[in-house]
C-alpha cells in the first residue's frame, strides 16, 4: 500500500515536471501566439483552478474537526500533548514570519511582470485589527460561500470542540459522519490533485509566452531564498531550542538526526520518514513512548518548512502581480499559513492547497500558484526535510522534560 501510494506521488510529480518544462519550450516558442494561447488554453486552467478552489473549503473544516475528535478526550492529551502542540505552533509561526523576512529582504530580486496574464487589482485593504475581529464568523455559512480561510478554522475548532462535549451516543454519530466526510473529500481531492500536470501547463503557457525568459530565472531566485529561510529556521531555532530546552548539543543533534534529514530529503514524505525519524531519535536518548506520540502527531500538524514555503511564495506572487503586501497583510498569512497547517495535514498536494488558502486570504489570485507549482517538488524536498527535523526536537525536549520531572526513567 505504501509502496503504491509513493509511487503514484512520484508519478505525480514527474507529470507536473514534464507538464512545467513542456509549458516553458511551448511558451517560448510560441511568443507570437499568446494571445491565441490566453484564449483558448488558459481556460482549462482556470477550470482546474476552480476545482481547487471548490475542495479546499470542505478539505480545512471536515479535516480540522476530524483531527479533534480523533483525541477523544481532550484531557488524555495530557501535559505532554499541551505542550508539544503549543510548540510545534509557535515554531511553526516563527518559520513563516523568517519566510515573509526572508522574502522581503530579497524581493527585489524577484520580478514584476507586467502583463496582461497577470494583470490584478489589489483588493482593499483592512487594519490589523479589522483582521483579529474578522477570524470570528458572523454566521456558518458565510465563511463556505466566500472562502473565508480563517473564519473556516475558527468554525472547525468550534464544532470539533463542541462534539467532543456532547452526549457519548451522540458524540460517536458525530465522529463516524465527520470520518466519512473527511475521507470523501479526501477522495475528492485525490481526483482533483490528478489534473495538476494538465492544469498547470495550461495556466503556465500563456504566462511564458507573454513574458519569455524572464519568468524562468525568477523561479531560481525563489527557491534560493526558501531554502536560504530553511537553512536559517533549522540553524538558529532548532539549535536554540534544543540547547536550552533539551539541554543537547546542536552539532550532536544534527550529526543523530542526519540519516532521517538525508531520507526525508530524497522522499520528501513525512510519514514515509517516520520509522526512521523514530529509530534517530531514540539513539539520540528520547523516550520510546515519547516518540510514538509525538513524532506521528508532528509529522500531522507541524509544518515550519510548509510555512516559510507560503511566505516565501506569497511575496513572490505579490512582486509578480506588482503588489506590496501590507503588514496586516502579512499577519494574516502568519495566522493563516500557521493555523492552516492541521487542517491540510496528509492532503496530497498539501503545499499547494495551503498556498491557495494563503493566497485567498490576503486576496492575491490563485493563479499565482501556477508559477511555482512546476518546481514544488524541490521546494518539498526541502521543506519535508525542516518538518521531520522540528518533530525531532519536540520528541527530545519532551523527553528531558519528562524526567526532570521523575516521570520517566
């Protein structure tokens, strides 16, 4: 089963590589063509594009409520449990705000195209506090209809809390509808995610052959300042974080941790580096029963290298369509990118619909993702590696907690 799945991912990957490096020599060649092309191959793109739009709502609500009512009990979580979530969403928050810095700093590297492909209007714009007042939905149906990312998460954490505390007959009803919804839109969104190679050519197309060769050098300069971010999270708050709360060398740290970094990095699967994150951590002196909790319940909901990849891509999109993005702008995608991070956990595709979602929620076009959708196999590689990495850590610093405390041996 694993094996299949693995396979049907890379196969999936090469289609959208063949797919990016089909629409970069067809868009070249066919400058003199793009209109023609805008016309008539742009709109099976935008048909892929609104399917993507059309999951992503049912995906984050029945996900979220999904991934609550799986505990149960909310008490059973337990010290640790608390601890290494409010963990893993504080790394998480700092990855995107070094993302968005990152970005920043080096947006001017990044082109402005200006094109009619890619003309758009920006949208108005809000107040910071206008933002924290909006996260809370005024009704529940309003978030559904207008893709009100936050709100959708917001509704989810309420019903997901609110099942938990109902009548057990009730409760079980409840969790199997939630269960059979969820994985109905996981299907769902399985058969969508399958027409990634054929909806990014024909958005790309027209785009390169508007634009020509400019648009393909910007990709490097994207994916040199993501992993620039990875390089920089990895070095500076996992070391800080296992120095001072796990009490373990940093050096010590990543030489343990290289075998699962090196697998994570080839396979780009979180949970096809489980076992193996699990075997370096253990050799490294985290607990064994530690480990089972929370390295699964990380390579869930943790998400630090998914989170400089939306920061790092959302300005990038932004400077393409000509666009600085405001600082409640930029709040928005730190509280998005990081709360978004349970409800798309083991999507297929996962970078994408977070990056749709990011997108959505500081009204950029989600057309943008067709820039960066060819290369995000390279952007996960890297960004899978930081995931594994930063489960890691909690798994130790838990550890040491635990037996300062005598809890365990």
């Amino acid at each position: 089963m694993t094996e299949t799945k693995a396979t049907k991912k890379s196969n999936l990957t090469r289609n959208i590589f063949i797919a990016l490096i089909l629409a970069i020599v067809l868009g070249l060649l066919f400058q003199s063509q793009s209109e023609f092309l805008g016309t008539y191959i742009k709109p099976f793109g935008d048909i892929f594009l609104n399917l993507i739009k059309f999951i992503v709502t049912p995906i984050v609500f029945f996900s979220i409520i999904g991934g609550i009512v799986s505990m149960k009990d909310i008490k059973k979580v337990g010290e640790v449990g608390i601890f290494t979530i409010i963990y893993y969403f504080l790394t998480t928050a700092c990855a995107i705000v070094i993302g968005l810095i990152f970005a920043n700093v080096f947006k001017g590297f990044f082109p402005v195209i200006a094109t009619t492909d890619l003309e758009f209007e920006v949208q108005n714009q809000v107040s910071f506090m206008d933002t924290i007042v909006n996260i809370f939905p005024k009704n529940f149906l309003t978030p559904m209809v207008e893709a009100n990312m936050l709100q959708i998460i917001v509704a989810a954490i309420i019903v997901g809390f609110s099942i938990l505390l109902i009548v057990k007959e009730h409760q079980d009803k409840a969790i199997a509808g939630i269960e059979v919804l969820n994985s109905i839109f996981m299907k769902a969104m399985e058969l969508i995610i399958k027409l990634s190679p054929i909806g990014v050519f024909c958005l790309l197309v027209p785009v390169i052959a508007a634009n020509g060769p400019k648009i393909i050098g910007s990709l490097a300069s994207v994916l040199l300042v993501a992993y620039l971010a990875y390089i920089v999270h990895a070095g500076v708050v996992y070391s800080t974080t296992v120095k001072t709360m796990a009490h373990m060398s940093p050096a010590k740290f990543f030489k343990g941790m290289a075998p699962a970094m090196m697998f994570a990095f080839s396979s780009a699967s979180s949970v096809g580096t489980l076992p193996i994150n699990m075997k370096c951590c253990e050799e490294l002196g985290a607990d064994p029963d530690v480990t089972s909790f929370v390295l699964p319940l990380g390579a869930t909901i943790n998400m630090d290298g998914t989170a400089i990849y939306q920061g790092v891509c959302a300005i990038f999109i932004a400077s393409c369509y000509g666009i600085d993005l405001s600082l409640g702008q930029m709040m928005t995608i730190v509280l998005t990118a990081t709360l978004a991070s349970v409800g798309t956990a083991g999507v297929p595709g996962s970078g994408m619909i977070m990056l749709a979602m990011v997108l959505q929620s500081v009204g950029l076009p989600v057309e943008g993702i067709a820039l960066v959708a060819g290369i995000d196999r390279i952007f996960d590689m890297g960004r899978t590696t930081l995931n594994i990495t930063g489960d890691a850590t909690a798994s130790l610093i838990n550890t040491y907690r635990l037996r300062q405390k005598g809890k365990i041996a």
